[in-house]
C-alpha cells in the first residue's frame, strides 16, 4: 500500500487548546468521554486509560483500556509555546576545579610529607 502524502491541518495547537472537546467512545455499552491531550512526542489528540468489567460466560473479568487517537500530522504543527516544553539542549559539565593543596606541608589525607 503506498504512504499517502502528509496533508497540511487547517487548525493550529491553540486553536486545538482552546476548542478541541472531549471525544465521546463506547466500549461494550459504556461510554467515555476522552479528553485531549499533548503528546510528549508534540503529536496532538485524545487520549483515555481507564479500567472496566467486561461478563465472559457470566463471569465479570477486568480488562484494562488505552485509547489514543492521535491527529495525523499534528506532530509537524508549529510549536507556539502553550503546550510541552521542548527538551532542554544538554549542558556540558563544568571540569571540576583541582584540589588546592592542603595547608602546612600535609597532603589530602592530612598526613605531614616530611
């Protein structure tokens, strides 16, 4: 299947922040409502982890639920500085500076050179 061209969004991240409702879905007769979401990845959409009871045979067994519905090509949005902090650029560590020398003819350790 061929990859389809990334088409641009006629919408911008503020416009999602301020106007984008929650996403109403039903999983076996209950109903979530699934709020937005930034992604740490800078994609925008949805997002829901919840837990529910599902019956097998009479039985209610746990099954645990994750959603993300996620805007294709949200993530090549400009960044305009409401939403999730950029990774800082790493910082070289400063050199340590040289231990002085230990006062009155000892060393580190505090023992006299003779």
């Amino acid at each position: 299947m061929a990859k389809a061209a990334k088409s641009s969004l006629a919408i911008t991240r503020e416009q999602f922040r301020t106007h984008a409702p929650p996403v109403v879905v039903v999983i076996n007769g209950k109903e979530f409502k699934v709020p937005r979401k930034e992604f740490s990845t800078g994609s925008l959409g949805w997002y829901l982890s919840d837990k529910m009871d599902v019956t097998i045979d009479g039985q209610d067994v746990k099954v645990q639920i994750g959603l993300n519905l996620t805007i294709v090509g949200s993530k090549d949005l400009p960044q305009d500085g409401g939403g999730p902090a950029a990774a800082p650029a790493p910082v070289a560590p400063t050199p340590a500076a040289p231990t002085p020398a230990a006062p009155g003819g000892t060393n580190e350790k505090g023992e006299a050179d003779f």
